[in-house]
C-alpha cells in the first residue's frame, strides 16, 4: 500500500467514527438518517480503495440508497422529532 493510501484510509476513519457519533447525537431522525447515509457511502469508497468493486457497489445500493429510502419513508409516517 502506497503512503497516500493509508492516509486516506486513517482520514476515512476519522470521518466514520465523527459520523458515527453525530448519528447518536442527533435528535431529528431525518438528520440522523442522512448522515448515515452519508456513512455508507464513505465506507463504499473505502470498498473501492480495497479493490473489491462488487462489495462497493452493493453497499452503495443498499447502504445509501435503499436503506436511506425506507427509514425516511417511516419517519414520514411517524413523528420527526426524538422526544
């Protein structure tokens, strides 16, 4: 592995783990939602950079897009704010 590569692996990381913790903070569960979204779609990038193309790709599409569907979906039949 190349130094710039571990470098944008230690940086993925970083953001994952601010990502992760801003997910649990969150009290609007939309926000929540799209950060996790946003979470998937840095570890799809991770994927990439393994050079597992495949994995990458189905994450991309269950991770960011179908999940992310279904959970704003409920939350529009649900209420929006943690109480």
């Amino acid at each position: 592995m190349s130094v710039l590569t571990v470098l944008i692996v230690v940086l993925g990381a970083i953001f994952l783990v601010v990502g992760a913790w801003y997910v649990l903070t969150r009290k609007d569960l939309l926000v929540a939602t799209i950060a996790s979204s946003i979470i998937s779609l840095i570890l799809s990038v991770f994927f990439l950079i393994l050079q597992a193309p495949d994995v990458a790709l189905t994450e991309a599409t269950v991770g960011v897009a179908l999940t992310t569907i279904i959970f704003v979906v409920t939350i529009r039949n649900t209420k929006r704010m943690e109480e």
